[in-house]
C-alpha cells in the first residue's frame, strides 16, 4: 500500500484548485464572448470576410430655365483587381495586358497587382470601349475571377466655359468642388450602391454565395433660373467689353428679374472650362503653364473660378445715388423730382471742415431739380440729401434694402457689405456714402437692392435653382420666391424709375438707348482701393421703364483702354447691347411706338455645322456682322467647320448686330 503524505496531498488539492479555477474562467469568458459579444464580434467577421465594391449613382442633371442641359453624367466603368485571386504566374501578364489597354505604367501596374491585399483600382471612369477590350480578353483566356468592371459615373458639361462660376465641378469621386454643383451636392448626389462578396484575408472567395447587388440611388434633377440664350449673350458682350477696354481685372454681369428674383444671367469673366477646371485658361497662361510652381497654379486657378458677383466687394460709386434718392423720396425730403432749383451745384460742398468736389467742379451744374441731379450725376446734391436724413434714418435704409447683410442667394461664398459701425459714421463718412463711395457691397447685392425699386418697393431673395426633381418619382418641388420686407413704397419706386429713365433719355446713361425701349438707368465711377489708381466702372439698367421684367448690373475692372473708365462711355454702352438682344428674346413688349418703324429686325438663323465662309455669307444677307474666335490670316474658311454660335437659332436681333462663332 502506497502512502501520500499531507504534502503531496496539499500539492494535489492546490493543483485541482488551480485547475477548477482556469477551466472556470474559461467557461466564464466563452460565455461573455458567444453571449455578451456574439452579435458585435459576428457582425465584425462578417464586415472582415465581405469585400464591398462600391457603385456610383448617377448624378443628377442640372437644366437651364428652358430645359437645355447644363451639366449631366454619363456611364462609364471602374476597373479593379482582388490581388488574392490572381495566381502568382499570372501576375506579369495580367499588369502587362491592363496597363496596356488602359495606358498605364507597367510597373505601377505590376506593384498593385502583386500587393498582399483584398482590392487594388487600376482605372477610374473608363469609356466602354476600353473596358469591351478587357472583357474580351477575360473571356478568351477564361478569367472569371481577380478583375471586376463595375459602373461608373463621369460628369460632363455640353457647353464648356458656359456659366462656368455658377455650374461650378466636381472632382475625381464625383462630389462637388464649386458653384451649384457645391451648394447643391446633396440632391444631386444620390446614395451610393455596392457590390458584396464574402473573401479571405487575401481577397479570395469564401462559400458559394456569389455577389450581392445592391443598387445605388441616382441623384435629384435641378432647373436653374438661368436662361442658356440669356447667359451666352451676356458672356459675349462682357468678353468683348473686357478685352476692348483693356480690362486688367475683368469684369461681371448680373441680370435678374426684378418681379421673382430670378437670376437670369450672371457671368464673370474670365471663364474657365468646366471640363477641363484645372488647365491654364488664357492664351498667356498657357504660354507659362507648364514652368509654374503648383502654388501659383492654385492661386490662378481659384481666381478664375470664384464668382465676383457674389463673392468680391467694390465701391459702387454713382449707381448708388439710386439708393440715396429712394430714401430721401421715401422720407419726404424731397416730394417734387421735377422742381426746378431745389438744388444748386457750386462745384463742391463742405463738410464738417473737409471740402468735398463734384466731379464738374470746375464748371458746376448751378440749380438743378432731382431729376437733373441724377441725370448730371450731381455729387454735392446727394451729400446734402445724406445730410438732411443723418445717419440713423440713412442706415434704416441700409437696412431696407438689405444691404447689411448677405442676400441669401443660393451659391456658395457669398460675401458681405463692408460699411462702417452706424455709431461710428460721422458726417464726412455719411457724405461719402450717399454718393456710392468709401464703402463696399458686393454685385448681387446692389442688382437686389434696385430691384427693390423695379418691382414696386419689395425687397426680394435672389435665387438661382427655380425646381428640384425627385429621380425616383419625377415630382418636381419649387423654390418659392421670398419677399424680404418692404424698402419703399410704390409711389416713390414710380419716381425714381422716371428719373432713371431720364438719366438714360438725356443724361450719362445716354449710350445704353435702345431704341422702341424705354429704358432707364444710372452710370458709375469709382476707385478700386484707395491711391491704386485704378477704378470700377458700372452701368445700372431697368427695363422696360413702365413694367420692369430685367434689371442689368454692368462691373468693369481697372478699365485702361482708349475709352477711358467713366462708366457713360465704357459700361453703358455694354448695357444698351444686352438689352437690344434680350429685350426681343424676351418678347418684352416696346414702350416707345414712335422709334419701333425705325428698328430694323432679323431672326438669327442657325450657323452651326456650316464653314465659315457660307456662314458669312448668310450672314452679310442678314445685314448682320459676323465676330470668328481668334481670328487669324490662316484660318481655311471654305473648311473650317463653326461649332457654336451666339446668338442662338430663333432670336430675335437689331440688324447690324455681331454673331459670335466659334470653330474646330
């Protein structure tokens, strides 16, 4: 009989103990991970073991107000790998035959293709016919694993430079880097779908199950209130406008309908192509493209695509004095526009100590009524008018017609006014103010507040997406116009459009006439800065007088051509040419029927897909002037074929007008 003494028989009994303790911890700890962790840790495998390629939904289009389309997406497919899935002895050849259909770098190629993970890109927005290449050759050599060709997205933009800050682009994951495409991302967006299939570590497939599909959801359709027609004639005027005035900095133009807020046009140039947002964008641009520093790049770049109408501040100069006469009408300070030397011009006025010139002061205008203080542009008649409402009751006006604050127009970067502190304006400042100067608001700010004067008195939001379209159901939701509040009222609106009227009738705003139009107006001249020696000039235009439907903004920068920068001679002159084509386009029917037999007409033909020299022949019968992009001794006219023209096909134009074209 064996004898245990009591050592080992504790050494045993501590053992068990040890041993029931461990296998209890065990038990312990497989319950909590199958009990408490069990849904967690299976839903973490289950992400493991799926391989998800995603699908890019279909981004929405964007329209014009007449159903052209702006921007729209197209199908085109990815091209990826499961490195797992391709055998090692196949590797070479499989980077050799992608990089070859596809045109890329063998060996970059070969490096994804032999890399330890689950899913490598080779292509982004492939056209079919490549990817038909590589389906071709999967099929001849029994591939049906290790490639994947799904769909894809790319966005593109029929008309190129076209209303390129307010489209704006998307980047290479079709989101939106800019304009309406930014602001609206979104509802143009989608969802995107997704291809499931349950692998390995390596990529390589587990079961039977196959791929699960699960589609993606296409984004929602946008109308904008932009009129295609509208915007490409004021894109011609403007351009032209910029380059024969030697315009160093450019320019913009807004046109809204005063009645709805409705932007109708608003170009800024230069333009960029929408297609292509990252190129060079100017001739001499092009010249340097390729020797600068990205940093310069980036800096030219963002220039061109920023909206100046709505993200760059300017002192608006003489186009405010339609403000400062709203205000002074609204308050009594002034019932009679009409009243003959109510005013007197001396050739300055002085104020708290600091005498302040008119721009005539060297031969003063004498007495003058209202009417004629806005005609000549009368700076000392404006001041005294500042002076009797004091800055308290000129600042509600301000605020009247919302020009403390940004106008919630629907695109991205929009900036705000830059007025001194109400309690911190004294007279001097008040002075400055009432005539357009030492302050500054944007373009789309002073286009709204004066369309508060066309339309009655009502300060309305500017907007620029007039429906959305759901994808799904068609149903289509509108963008409800927004009156912000009452700046004046209809009596004096009445006032300050007569004498608007005048002031194009018979006074600085003379060379914006179009005749059978009652048109009316106020130039302006201001500096760009303060001792930069360059200046802003403007033209503000209504039209027609007796039932406003279009109110045009004309900004033009640093103007340094023969004509010289006064916005009579050098902006107006561009207003009169917008409202002679989009007037008749617009059917706004003629005021003045004593000019209408003298105004010569013609229906613009279509040009487009002729050569250019049958293109000026059928225009020269029209009595029209032809304008060919970069025109030079070398273009073959009998076969160079013209792509685009404006004016479009069915509008209505003065004869002796120019046709722009452009051409292969």
């Amino acid at each position: 009989m064996v004898k245990i003494n009591l050592s080992t028989k504790k050494r045993m009994r501590t053992i068990l103990f040890i041993t029931f303790i461990i296998i209890t911890l065990l038990i312990s700890r497989l319950g909590y991970i199958q009990l408490i962790q069990g849904k967690t840790l299976s839903k973490m495998a289950y992400e493991q073991q799926t391989l998800d390629r995603s699908i890019n939904p279909k981004r929405g289009t964007i329209y014009d107000s007449t159903g052209q389309v702006l921007a729209q997406s197209s199908s085109v497919e990815v091209v990826t790998i499961n490195p797992g899935n391709i055998p090692k002895e196949d590797k070479e050849e499989y980077a050799k035959k992608l990089s070859e259909i596809f045109e890329l770098d063998y060996e970059s190629t070969l490096k994804k293709v032999s890399k330890r993970s689950s899913i490598e890109t080779i292509a982004k927005k492939v056209e079919k016919d490549k990817t038909d290449k590589l389906r071709t050759w999967m099929q001849q050599n029994n591939i049906t694993t290790g490639i994947n060709i799904d769909e894809d997205t790319k966005r593109y933009y029929p008309n190129n430079n076209l209303a390129s800050q307010i489209i704006g682009f998307c980047g290479s994951d079709n989101q939106g880097l800019d304009g309406i495409e930014a602001k609206y991302d979104k509802i143009l967006a989608g969802e995107k779908g997704a291809i499931k299939r349950h692998t390995d570590a390596k990529g390589g497939e587990i079961g039977e199950e196959g791929e699960q599909y699960v589609a993606a959801i296409n984004g929602n359709d946008i109308i904008l209130t932009i009129d295609m027609n509208v915007q490409s004639i004021v894109e011609k005027y403007l351009e032209e406008a910029c380059i024969d005035n030697k315009c160093t900095d450019g320019g913009n133009i807004v046109v809204m309908n005063p009645k709805n807020g409705d932007i109708l046009a608003m170009a800024t140039y230069p333009d960029y192509n929408l297609n292509d947002p990252y190129a060079a964008y100017t001739e001499e641009l092009k010249g340097i493209w390729d020797t600068q520093e990205q940093a310069e790049k980036t800096k030219s770049l963002q220039a061109v695509w920023r909206n100046r109408a709505i993200t760059d501040t300017y002192e608006p100069g003489s186009t405010f004095k339609t403000i400062t006469s709203s205000a002074a009408l609204e308050e009594g300070i002034v019932t009679d526009i009409d009243k003959e030397g109510e005013f007197c011009c001396t050739g300055g006025i002085e104020v708290a100590g600091v005498r302040i010139k008119c721009w005539r002061y060297y031969r003063p205008h004498g007495p003058e009524s209202l009417r004629q203080a806005l005609m000549n542009s009368c700076n000392p008649v404006f001041i005294g008018l500042g002076q009797k409402m004091g800055v308290n009751t000129y600042y509600k006006y301000l605020q009247k017609f919302g020009l403390l604050e940004r106008t919630g127009i629907d695109l991205p970067g929009e900036a705000g006014s830059i007025f001194l502190a109400e309690n911190k304006a004294g007279p001097v400042e008040l002075a400055t103010i009432s005539f357009g100067q030492r302050f500054e608001i944007t373009p789309i700010q002073l286009v709204t507040a004066v369309s508060a004067i066309a339309n009655g008195g009502n300060l309305i939001q500017p907007r620029i997406v007039k429906t959305i379209i759901d994808s799904e159901t068609g149903e289509k939701t509108d963008v409800e116009t927004k009156i912000k509040a009452q700046a004046i009222s209809k009596e004096t609106s009445e006032k300050v459009l007569s004498m608007m009227e005048s002031v194009v009738a018979e006074g600085t705003g003379k060379n914006a006439k179009v005749a059978g139009y009652r048109i009316g107006g106020k130039t302006g001249t201001s500096e760009d800065g303060v001792n930069t020696n360059k200046y802003v000039t403007s033209f503000l235009g209504v039209a027609p007088i007796e039932d406003p439907e279009v109110v045009v903004l004309v900004t033009l920068y640093n103007p340094t051509g023969e004509g010289g920068h006064q916005g009579g001679g050098v902006a107006a002159p561009v207003g009169g040419q917008i409202f002679s084509e989009i007037l008749p386009y617009l059917e706004v029917s003629q005021g003045n029927a004593e000019e209408i037999e003298n105004v010569d007409k013609v229906e613009m033909i279509n040009i487009e897909g002729m050569n250019i020299k049958d293109a000026e022949k059928a225009i020269k019968e029209l009595e029209l002037e032809i304008s060919i992009e970069n025109e030079s001794e070398e273009i073959d006219k009998e076969n160079t074929i013209i792509t685009e023209q404006v004016p479009k096909e069915g509008i209505v134009i003065n004869k002796g007008s120019k046709v722009y074209i452009k051409h292969n």
